[in-house]
C-alpha cells in the first residue's frame, strides 16, 4: 500500500533512531487506519511528550501535540466536543503512567472512547535513559545505576482493572498482529488501550548491554506467548515473557452515548 | 421583562453568562469557593446541548478545556488557588497554541491550601506570571454578581477575539454574595465568535502573522487538518529551532493585545475630577473602599476612587493620569500589596502609594481605608 497519503511527507525524516520501535508502530498504525478506511479529516491523534509523542507531528490528520502527560484529558475534551472524531493518544510508558498515571485510570473507568496507543520501551527514551515506572527491576538507567529497584507497572493489566472496554498487547516484531489489534481497538466503542512493546536501543538498549540494535525487536519473537498459552503458564515460566493478544474485550457502556442518553431522559 | 431579575450569588451569574455567551463545555475539578460554577453547569449545560465533565485533578480539566475549544467549542473551567496553580503548566500551553479558554479563579487565601472559605486577592499576580515563559495575559476582576455575569460574557469575547486565555478573578466574596441582577436577555448580548479561516485547507497557516496580528483558527475536523504543538513553531504550526523564526513568534505573542488596548482595558472612575485623594482598587475591596470614600466626602475630604475592572494588562495610562490628578493614592487590597506595587510603577513617583492590606482573611471593613485617608489628608 502507498503509506504517503498519510503522512506529512515534507516532514521527514523523523526523529527516531535508528532500530527504534517507533516507526514500526506508526507503519501499523497507518494500514489499520487504511483498512478501515477512515476519513483524514475526522481522525484527530492526540499526544503527550516523549520520542513516542512526537507521532502526530508526521500524520496528516488532525494532530496535537500536548503537555507531558496530558494527552489524555486534552483528548477528553476533544471527543466530548466532537464526539463524531475517531481520536487517537499516542504515549510513551513514562508520558503515560508515570506523570499522566492518574488521567489513563480514570479515563479508562469512564470509558471514553479514546483509542490509546501506548508504546512501552522501559525507559525515558526522549531525556537519555532515564527509569520509568515500566522498567523492569534490576534493569539499568541513567537515575537508576544500581539497577532499577521498584516494580514495574503491568500497564495492560492496569487498563483492564481501571475498567476499559477493549485493552490488548502486542510488539513491534508482530507487525500483523499488531495492525489487528489497532483495527479492533478502531471498531471497539470505549476506551482502547494497545500496549505496543518498542524497543529503545539507544536509552535502554545500550546500558543494559542488549548488543545490536536488532537484537530488541527479535528477542521480542522469543519473550512473546500468546494469551491462550500463558493462562495454563506458571508465573516462574512468565517471568520476562510478553503475554500478547486481547486481554480484555467486554461490552461496557462508553462514556459520552451515555452521557448524551441519561441527560436527554432527565432534562 | 422582569422574568430574568434573580437574587443570586456571582458564582451562578458566571455558570448563567456562560451559557448565554455559547459556552458548551465546562470541564473542572471541585474547589471552594468556586464549586457552584461546577454544580449549576453540571445541570445546565445537557438542557442547551452542551456538555460537562468533572476530571479527575485540575491539571486534566485544563487540558480538556483547550482540547474542546479546539474541537470549536467555547469551553470554560473554574477553581481557586491551588488548582489555579495546577492549571499553570497547561494555561502557558493555552497562551503558546493560542487557544481561548476561559478560567475562573474565585480566590481564596493562600500559599498552599491557605484559608479555603475566606477571601483573599492575592492570586493577581498569578493571573500574569502564573506559568513559565514571556506572553501577555488579560485577567478582569468584577466587583458585584451583575458585573460577574457581564464579564464572564467579556471574558469569553475577549479570548475569542484574541485567541488567549483569558481569567476572570472572582473572590470569596463575590462568588458568595446574593445580589439582586436582571440579566439581560442572551438576544441583546454582544457575542464574539472566533475568527475562522475562509481559505482552501491546503492554504491554511494556523500561526501566520497578518496586521491583525490574530490568525484565524480552525476547529478540528472541519477539514483543515493541522498540527498543534506546545513547542514554539512557525506559521505552519510545526516546531522550530530557527531564531528568527523562534523570535518572530515569540513577540507577536508578547504584543499581539498592543493595538487593541484601548478595547480591552477597563476602569471606573467615580468622582475623580475634583479629588485630592485617590483610591485605586479592585474586586470585593472596591466595595468598602466605595463607603469609605462616601464617609470622607460626607466628611469633607475630596476623595476619588479609579477601580480596575482589567487587571491585565495593566491599566498603566489611567493609573499615570489619575496621579497627576491627586496628592497620594490609596491602594487597598486582600494581600500584601501585589497591585500596589504596580501601581508605583504606574505613576513614576509622582505621588506617594499608601497600601492597605489584610491577609487574615477578614474582608475590609470600610473604616480602615477611611482611616488611612484620614492619614493621608
Ligand atoms: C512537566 C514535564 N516534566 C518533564 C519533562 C521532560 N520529559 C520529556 S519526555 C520525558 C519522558 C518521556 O518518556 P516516555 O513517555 O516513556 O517516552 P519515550 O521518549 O520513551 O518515547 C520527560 C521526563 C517535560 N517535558 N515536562
Ligand atoms: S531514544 Fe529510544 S525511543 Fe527515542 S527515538 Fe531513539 S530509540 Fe526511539
């Protein structure tokens, strides 16, 4: 397919490093979109700060780039001022979970029909390599040179417990899968999440001595286990794995159908 | 007539006039003493098809204010001290992408969660130099419930017209206090309306400088598909390390409110002609500061008051014209002499400012700035 209908052509090339996740992603992002045909014109792509927020700037569509954090709220205003746009949120793990932690619950209990696309590399990729909440304990960081020493979020699982209706997780190896996943989360009506695993090979690949740039998107095919399979998996055997697939998938009244219908029953 | 003479207290005046000035979206977070806004447009905004949401901090509540206006929908969000210091960060994004907004600050004592039921006047400095970065602001300051419904209505024209935020700074006492107003009917109101591109999508500049200095500005999903980005950018929206582009921006931001300041800028003058002594003040203060001016005068002091309805900018000819006038000014206010300050700035040193302040929460009473004129006689 022509990818360059899509794109601010003049804008390129990108940012993004070389052996970067990023671009893989937006490439999946852009077929699904293609395959269901949307209208430019109705997509808004909303997003916060950080290598991964800086996606909108090379679509063309209507784009806006935010406050670190903040794409989610501003997104919220943005649907429930024009309920008829298919908006998108393109987060980094830190963007999203750490200072916009807050706003990713909470929109995920209302349900809003937001489709977040949420792309987790374990670091702060855009300031050099600092830790996120999403790196892994034990893992290295420029604020974390003992190893990082707290918990990671399981961003996914978060979505699925704060109460979204559609909430998935795929890499950026399993581009088919991936491009699915984006077309659900497109038809779904609430709020969508994909956690999109994309490697950093230059804040987080390098000082946890992953070799060449490579070797992140390929071991993505060894971590990976399908969600089928991980059920009757035990946590010994998940460790370091990627659970991928359709975590949750549930029919969940979206926030603004049900707002317009509860205020027009009691005016 | 008649059918829209209310009691009511300036908090419901501003949910009212927002309503009438086409305002569909009001996103917040609760905070006395401006929670009533929140409560009565919760109500409000379903009946005339707009909508509301309470967010979860006021940090999201700014943002989904900006996101809806850029949706191009007049939007409207209200709070007080600490949340106005929480919406700083994403009312700089406002000033920067130049999206109108309108945010109401019902001030209350501070620093930190300060006297949360008091009033106090000691967020105007905030209104200016709240958040990081050089940009001009406007922020108006009623003094009553009805001028509290007028300029919610202003306030929304002015950031429309300018493409800025713009902050209406209520106190306690005025978003408190039941008044009796006759609103007028929303057919008769004056409603500015965002300008907005006539040309072919494939020509729009969203941040291209014209003599007007305002670019028009497109709603989302409307066809003109743009980039809106809180980095400094050129006149096609997208981020730029080029410094003459970087400054050309910057300080079209800084003086794009210079020629039309005679528009925005508003005060009243109530018997300065003949006056020896001069009371400039805003807000709730310009109430006691009204008796004590009618107690001197009864006295036989030549007292004249100027009230600031613009705080930003800064009245700064008036103030220089008034203290050519008078022999000293009286400057009261609920903090600790924030305006004050400016106000000597105002006048150069052509006359002494007195200030008058309070911080304990206690509104003024009127003999406290009679004394101080007394003083100054
Ligand atoms: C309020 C604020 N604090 C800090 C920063 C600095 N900052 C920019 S991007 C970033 C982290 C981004 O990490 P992530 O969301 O994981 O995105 P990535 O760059 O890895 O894609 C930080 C801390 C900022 N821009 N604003
Ligand atoms: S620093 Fe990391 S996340 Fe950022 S572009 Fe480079 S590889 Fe990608």
């Amino acid at each position: 397919m022509d990818y360059f209908p899509y794109l601010r052509k003049e804008k390129l090339p990108h940012i993004w490093c070389s052996g970067c996740g990023d671009g893989i992603a937006l490439k999946c992002i852009i077929r699904a979109i293609h395959n269901k045909g949307l209208d430019k014109n109705k997509i808004a792509m909303v997003s916060g700060i950080g290598c991964s927020s800086r996606t909108p700037g090379y679509v063309d569509f209507n784009t806006l780039h935010t406050t670190h954090g903040r794409a989610i709220p501003f997104a919220t205003g943005l649907k429930m001022a024009r309920p008829e746009l298919t908006v998108f949120v393109v987060t980094g793990d830190g963007d999203a979970t750490a200072i916009g932690g807050n706003h990713l619950i909470h929109a995920a209990r209302r349900n809003i029909d937001l489709k977040v696309l949420l792309y987790n590399n374990h670091i702060y990729g855009m300031t050099g390599g600092q830790v996120s909440p999403c790196t892994p304990m034990g893992d290295y960081a420029t604020t974390a040179p003992y190893g990082c020493l707290e918990n990671s979020f399981d961003i996914a699982g978060l979505t699925v417990a704060a109460g979204a209706s559609f909430v998935a997780r795929s890499t950026v190896y399993h581009v088919k899968a991936l491009e699915k996943l984006i077309e659900k989360a497109i038809d779904k009506e609430g709020f969508s999440l994909i956690e999109i695993m994309s490697p950093c090979p230059t804040s987080y690949g390098k000082i946890n001595k992953k070799g060449a740039n490579k070797n992140l998107v390929l071991a993505q095919k060894t971590q990976s286990v399908p969600v089928n399979k991980a059920k009757d998996m035990s946590p010994e055997d998940l460790k370091g794995k990627i659970v991928t697939g359709i975590l949750a998938d549930r029919d969940i009244p979206e926030y603004i159908k049900n707002y317009d219908m509860l205020t027009s029953q009691k005016k | 007539m008649g059918s829209r003479t209310y009691m009511m207290q300036g908090n419901l005046a501003v949910a009212e006039a927002a309503i009438d000035a086409n305002c569909r979206f009001f996103a917040g977070y609760p905070i006395t003493p401006s929670s009533e806004v929140a409560e009565h447009l919760s109500k409000r905004l379903p009946q005339v098809g707009g909508r509301f949401i309470q967010m979860e901090d006021e940090i999201a509540a700014m943002g989904a204010v900006i996101g809806a206006s850029l949706g191009g929908v007049k939007s409207l969000t209200a709070t007080s001290g600490p949340g106005y210091s929480l919406k700083q960060e994403n009312i700089g994004y406002a000033y920067l992408t130049e999206v109108p907004v309108v945010i109401v600050n019902v001030m209350r004592g501070g620093p930190s969660t300060g006297l949360p039921t008091l009033p106090s006047q000691s967020d105007v400095m905030q209104a200016m130099w709240g958040t990081h970065g050089d940009h001009t602001a406007i922020a108006l300051s009623p003094a009553s419930v009805g001028e509290s419904y007028d300029m919610t209505i202003r306030a929304f024209n002015l950031s429309e017209k300018f493409r800025m935020p713009v902050t209406l700074l209520l106190d306690e006492i005025i978003g408190h206090v039941y008044e009796k107003v006759s609103l007028p009917d929303p057919k008769d109101l004056h409603i500015v309306n965002r300008k907005k591109p006539t040309c072919p999508p494939d020509k729009y500049l969203p941040y291209a400088e014209d003599e007007s200095l305002i670019p028009p500005m497109a709603s989302f999903g409307d066809g003109y598909r743009y980039h809106v980005t809180g980095l400094v950018h050129d006149e096609t929206g997208f981020p730029t390390n080029n410094p003459e582009t970087i400054d050309k921006m910057l300080r079209r931001l800084h003086r794009k409110l210079d020629p039309y300041m005679s528009e925005i800028i508003e005060v009243e003058e109530r018997e300065t002609e003949n006056a020896e002594i001069g009371i400039v003040t805003y807000g709730s203060s310009a109430r006691a500061s009204s008796s004590a001016m009618r107690a001197a005068r009864e006295a036989g002091i030549k007292v004249g008051m100027l009230r600031l309805k613009t705080i930003w900018p800064f009245p700064t000819e008036a103030i220089f014209k008034f203290g050519q006038r008078v022999k000293s000014i009286i400057v009261p206010e609920l903090n600790l002499g924030q305006i004050a300050h400016e106000v000597e700035q105002a006048i150069k040193g052509t006359v002494k400012v007195h200030k008058v302040n309070r911080i304990n929460g206690e509104p003024f009473h009127p003999d406290e700035i009679l004394n101080k004129i007394k003083e100054c006689k």
